[in-house]
C-alpha cells in the first residue's frame, strides 16, 4: 500500500534529523532552521524525549553562529532572518523550560539583538531599524506584530517564573507583592504600547479573517490575558502554586480581587476563541501552545467560585458555555496535533461532573513535582519527559474534573474584547 501523508511526513522528519545530527559539530544557518522545525513536530507529535534533548543542540547551534548578537556584514534580509530563528528558538525554549532555571537553554539575558521588522519590510526588503525588546520605546508603531507577540512571551515567561519563586516556602512575602505590582504593570503598558490597529476588537478579528496574520494577532492576545491568568492563578488554590502561608498575608481583600482577576481574563480568552470560531472560512492554524490555553481557561472556568462568578455578572451556564468553547478550539486543534487527547478529556470529563459535588479550588488538571515545589502539568513537554525517566515516585497530583455542560450546541460570545 501506498504511504500516507503522515507517514511521508514522519519520515522527511527522521531524515532531515539524522543529516543534521551527522554533521552537528559543523552548525549553519540553513541546519538551525530545520532543526526547529524538527523539534516543533516531535512536540506536536507526541515524541517528547526527542523534542527535549534535540533543545541542548538547537541552542548550541544557535550559539555557535552567535545570531544571538547583531551584526552588519551580511544583507539586511539575511539580518533579519537571523533574529527571526533566534527569537524563535527564544519561544520555543521558553515553552518548553516552564519557567524552571534549569531547564532553561535560551535565557532572555543571553539574546543581544533587536525585534524582528514588521512583515510589510520583511517582505518587501526594506531596512527598518526596530526597537530592542527591553526598554520600551517612545513608541511602538514600527514594531510588528511579531514583535509585539515576542514581547507578551516574554512578559509571560517572567511571569511563570515569578510563581516559580512563589511557590517557595522561603519567599519574602513583601518581595512577591512587589514582583507581582510589577509584572502586572509591565502588562499595562505592554497594551498601552499596542498600535490602535493591533489591538483587539471584533472589527479587528472580522478584517483578518482571510489574512495569514491572523493566527499571531489571536495568539498575541490570547497571551495577555494568559499571563494575567497565570499571575493571579496561584490564589484560587494552595495546592496549585502559592503556599498558605502566602494566601493568609495576601489578606481577604487582596486574595478576592486577585482571583476576579484570573476569572475576568480567563472568561476573555473563552470569548476570543469563541469569536474566532465563528469566523468563516476556517482556514487558520494556531500554535499547540493555544490548546494549552485553551485548558488553562476552561479549568479556571469550571473550578471557580459561584458567588465570584456572581459578582462578575456570569451564570454558571456562561462559565459551562466558556469551557465549552474551549473544548471545541481544543478539538480543531487536535486535527494538526494528535496528542492533544489527554487534555481534551480531562476537559470532557469536567463537564460532566455536577459541580456542587465538589469544593471550591478543586483542581482538573494532574500535576508532577518535577523538582521541590516545582510542579508541572503532565502534558507538558518536561512533564512527560521527566515522568518517563525518573524511576522515584513523582507525586502525581489527580484531582477530581468538576462541571457539566448538557449540551454542546453553545451560544457563543459575541462582545468585544479589548485589552483592559
């Protein structure tokens, strides 16, 4: 029989690994691009061992020909499709390390060269001289959308990070509410910075239903509210981030504003995603990361607490219908990655559960301790991997899904949704 078209893509993949790795003491440019490409796939396939240890030899590489610094003497196209593969390689690594030192490959402080130019010069070659990614300029109006996207990834990264150092039974109390004003700050003015005609509307959304820019425009903003949901996450529960001891300093005022917080923007990216499936033509493809979004919305959703939902002016069948939305973006997305499954069910199996069976902060997702206080979730590139190679008992953390949606014939969002 015949090859599928899997099975042609599978192999061109183990062919172009095997003829990097047999000349990986002698990187180039052209090799550094495929190797991404290769790793993105083995991500997006499930091979997560290979996407892991394929990471040490990308940013190796990427080292080596050092376009992690500027330079001048190549053409400007060939400039700017140097840092294109290294912030790349940037994004890739950030997605992957979860925020942990130590898996950390490609650190933020390691890149010395400027945003990528707005696609409009990128294509037509003319030289733009683009802003660094820190400080923020006067101005932002030459700064494409691809570099407003590295920006939020990276905005989302020290984030992360932030509850990395959280979760911490040796933090200092005063320092976290210190990091944490900061970081939401660093929000606002990544979204004062946008152009008005890079934020997020419905009008905007409909002009690019044809335009291959889209899917960076959902993603930019999907980001956003993902890092406020991540900053403020760790207050729903004391098992998923933050230590008691942290949640009782907050004190009740702060500890409620936090978590309307993380309801508000996870409610937001429900409504973006659920704008975005209404659209015709159904020609985009988001990244794997978005289903990874996707769940972290649709957990927030289905956990949170009633009388805070209340006080938000959403039912309980809006939170469903929310999860619900994000269920269906998982289930397209699932077409281009496979091993999006296990996500997908803990989602299902949530919204069949009848939710006042279970207490408030009561968790959908599993997670592994991957090192003290450092917990992944086990879909995670490093959950998988370090689960497979570690023979000690990793705590696998399961907690009990919690909501039902009786059906799956939803209303879906149709407000605008702009960055505030």
């Amino acid at each position: 029989m015949p090859a599928t078209e899997k099975e042609i893509g599978s192999r061109c993949v183990d062919l172009a690994e095997s003829m990097i790795m047999s000349s990986s003491k002698r990187p180039s440019i052209s090799k550094t691009q495929a190797l991404i490409l290769v790793i993105r796939y083995k991500v997006w396939t499930g091979s997560y061992d290979d996407a892991f240890m394929l990471m040490a030899q990308l940013t190796r590489s990427a080292f080596a020909l050092r376009i992690n610094h500027e330079t001048t003497k190549p053409p400007y196209f060939m400039q700017e499709s140097r840092r294109r593969l290294m912030w790349a390689i940037y994004i890739l690594d950030s997605m992957i390390s979860c925020g942990i030192q130590e898996y950390t490959l490609c650190p933020i402080g390691s890149i010395h060269i400027r945003l990528p130019c707005p696609e409009d010069d990128f294509e037509l070659n003319n030289e733009t001289n683009v802003e660094y990614i820190r400080p923020y300029g006067t101005s932002s109006e030459r700064v494409g959308i691809i570099g407003h996207y590295i920006r939020i990834i990276n905005i989302h990264d020290e984030v992360i990070r932030y509850t990395r150092r959280a979760a911490l039974p040796t933090a200092e109390f005063s320092a976290l509410v210190s990091d944490s004003h900061n970081l939401e700050h660093e929000l606002e003015i990544f979204s004062s910075n946008l152009p008005d005609g890079e934020r997020y509307s419905q009008k905007s959304l409909e002009l690019r239903s044809f335009s291959p820019r889209l899917p960076r425009f959902i993603m930019t903003h999907v980001w956003w509210h993902q890092a406020h949901c991540q900053l403020f996450r760790g207050t729903l529960s004391t098992s998923h981030v933050f230590p008691e001891s942290y949640i009782n300093k907050l004190g009740p005022e702060a500890l409620h504003e936090s978590r309307k917080k993380c309801l508000h923007h996870a409610h937001s990216i429900c409504a973006i995603f659920a704008s975005l499936l209404a659209l015709e033509g159904d020609t985009w493809t988001l990244d794997y990361e978005m289903a990874e979004c996707a769940y972290t919305a649709a957990e927030i959703l289905l956990t949170s607490d009633i009388t805070l939902q209340n006080q938000l002016g959403f039912t309980r069948n809006q939170m469903t219908e929310g999860a619900a939305v994000c269920l269906r973006l998982m289930k397209n997305l699932q077409q281009m990655y496979p091993y999006l499954s296990t996500m997908i069910a803990d989602i299902e199996q949530g919204l069949l559960r009848i939710p006042e069976i279970v207490p408030f902060g009561t968790e959908i997702s599993q997670m592994i301790e991957i090192a003290p206080y450092q917990r992944v979730p086990r879909y995670s590139v490093l959950g998988q991997t370090c689960s497979i190679h570690d023979g000690n008992p990793l705590g696998v953390y399961t907690q009990s899904p919690i909501s039902r949606a009786s059906d799956a014939n939803f209303s879906p969002y149709s407000q605008d949704l702009a960055l505030s």
